[in-house]
C-alpha cells in the first residue's frame, strides 16, 4: 500500500563518474535544488566532516562520512552505501563516539554516512502550521544528501538505513515512506507505533525537552490524527515488502552492560519490547523478511546500541553486495 502524498523515491539522480586523484580532498556537488557541500575536513585516513547548505532547512549542517578503504583507488567505481541516524538530544557524532564503526568501516566494502538530525528533529518535514521557513528534515536527508553522496562520493543505488531510538523511528519511516530506496532497514530501540500513548508521550516530551513546541512537529495528535498517522510505521507495512528489516529492544530492566542505574533509561525501554513484537508479527505476516532481537534484560543506551551494531553488520553487508 503506497502512502498518500508521499512521491516513491526510488533512485537520485547520479551524475557521470569522474575520475579523483588518489589523495585529493573531496571537491562540492550540488543537489537538483542547489543543496551542495561548502566544506570539507579530513579526520583519519577514511573519514571526513562536511558541511551542506540545505536550501530545505535553511541552514549548513553536518555530515560525517566513512570512505570505503579502496574508495580512491577505484575511481570509476559506485559503492553500496549504509545511513546510520542519531537519537534524539544528541549530533551526527554519535556513533563515532559510542561505538567503534569506524574500525567495522575500515573492513567494510560501503559507506558509511552520518547526516545530523537536529536535537530532536524526528526525520521529518514538519508541519509547523506550514511556514515556509519549518523544518525539513526528511528533504535534506532523502532528496538533497542523497543525491550529494551518489554524485560526488560515488554511492550506489544499495542503500541501507540503521537508526537508535529517535533514529530508529526515522529509519522505518524513510524506508516505508520510499517503498525501495532502502534494501535494508533497521531500528534499535526505537518506536513502531506512533499511535501508542508511551511513544506519543515520549515524543512530546522529547520536544519539549530541546525546548520545542510538540505540535510544530505533526499537529496535535487529535486535530491531526492523519499526520501522525503518516509517520506510523505500523501503519506502512506493505510498504516494506522486498526490504530486510531488523528491530531490536530490551524490556528496561537493568541488564549486563549497564554500568549505572538509569531510570530513564530503564522508563524509555520498558514500552518497546511489546510494540517491535507486534510490529514485527504484522511485518511477517506481510511477507517481509524481518529478523527481531527482544533481549530479556537491557535499557535505553548505548551500550546495548553498539553490542547490536555488531550483530547486524554480516548481514547489511550481505545485503549490501547483492
């Protein structure tokens, strides 16, 4: 079941592949509206910060970029490509700094690629009561960096999108709402059903908490049923037939890897597990290749993020080179 209003988005538009010197810094390529890299930083021998002036927010933003190892010796080739999205109150450093992804990189034959999401700007166009000046997540990381990535760092058209917490939810938007963009999608510890009332409340609280106005984000939820209907995964099963999808969630209570005890972070999980079972059933039921990982004990953190990172990357890279 396509999604109402929403265009199927199933390649960017790639220009021709030039050859690069072998060490020379990446160079700026624009989007079809103009969206374009104004600067480059190297931080290691594959890694690299940009910064693109988004014509759909308004503003430069951050990206960190992870080249594959023979990126530069291969100049006319496309490499597959995996987003890995931040949670919420956090940055595009992220997953730098919690997990050692860019040790998996190194050995890695794709990109990888870690676009800032704002303090909680929940991969979306928001609504905003329209303004011509909202927030347009979901425009800057689907229309305009994708297109960025695949013209000058030379992506492919094999996409994958992994995302904790706040970037969980996004991943299974942005894969749902672009039937075939992604190959695989895969959310950890984040939200399925923006529908239950834990998850609408974490939501609003997550807003009001970056001192923002939960209603700009998707109407209230009772005036504009519609719209957060629209940003419901479990709403957009079908849509995920021919991708492969992986959630993961702990029930909250203290487990192995935690070193302290956090409420917070126990009261975040304690709703997931019972949702991403459900959300899951119904992905079987679909005919989508979906795998679930609900470990008996665990939190909202970081180090259950990273443990779980470890346990997908095979199979993305599998899915990945096909």
């Amino acid at each position: 079941m396509a999604l109402a209003g929403v265009t199927a988005l199933t390649s960017p538009t790639a220009a021709p592949v030039a050859a690069a010197p072998r060490h020379a810094a990446p160079a700026a390529a624009a989007a079809d509206d103009g969206a374009r890299i104004t600067q480059t930083k190297k931080l290691g021998p594959q890694m690299w910060d940009l910064k693109v002036n988004s014509p759909a927010m308004g503003k430069t933003l951050p990206v960190r970029v992870i080249l594959p190892k023979s990126w530069a010796d291969q100049p006319t080739r496309r490499f597959p490509v995996l987003y890995l999205l931040q949670g919420v109150s956090d940055n595009y450093t992220a997953w730098t700094r919690e997990t050692d992804v860019e040790q998996l990189a190194a050995r890695a034959n794709f990109l990888v690629v870690m676009p800032d999401g704002g303090r909680a700007g929940f991969y979306s166009d928001w609504w905003d009561h329209d303004r011509p000046d909202r927030p347009r997540w979901e425009t800057f990381h689907i229309h305009e960096l994708i297109q960025i990535i695949e013209r000058r760092y030379r992506a492919s058209g094999s996409r994958a999108v992994i995302g904790l917490s706040e970037g969980g939810l996004g991943a299974l938007n942005y894969a749902s709402r672009y039937p075939g963009l992604f190959r695989y999608a895969g959310s950890f510890s984040g939200i399925t059903d923006t529908s239950d009332t834990a998850s609408r409340a974490a939501i609003l609280a997550s807003c009001l908490r970056e001192g923002l106005d939960p209603v700009r984000l998707w109407g209230d939820p009772k005036e504009h049923p519609e719209l957060w209907e629209e940003h419901n995964p479990l709403q957009m099963i079908e849509n995920l037939r021919g991708t492969t999808v992986h959630l993961s969630a702990g029930n909250g209570k203290r487990g192995p890897l935690d070193k302290t005890n956090d409420p917070f972070a126990q009261m975040l999980e304690t709703p997931l597990p019972v949702q991403t079972f459900v959300y899951s059933q119904a992905l079987r039921r679909a005919g989508v290749d979906v795998t679930t990982h609900i470990y008996p004990r665990g939190t909202h953190s970081w180090p259950y993020w990273k443990r779980e990172l470890h346990i997908v990357w095979p199979k993305v890279s599998a899915v990945l080179a096909r």
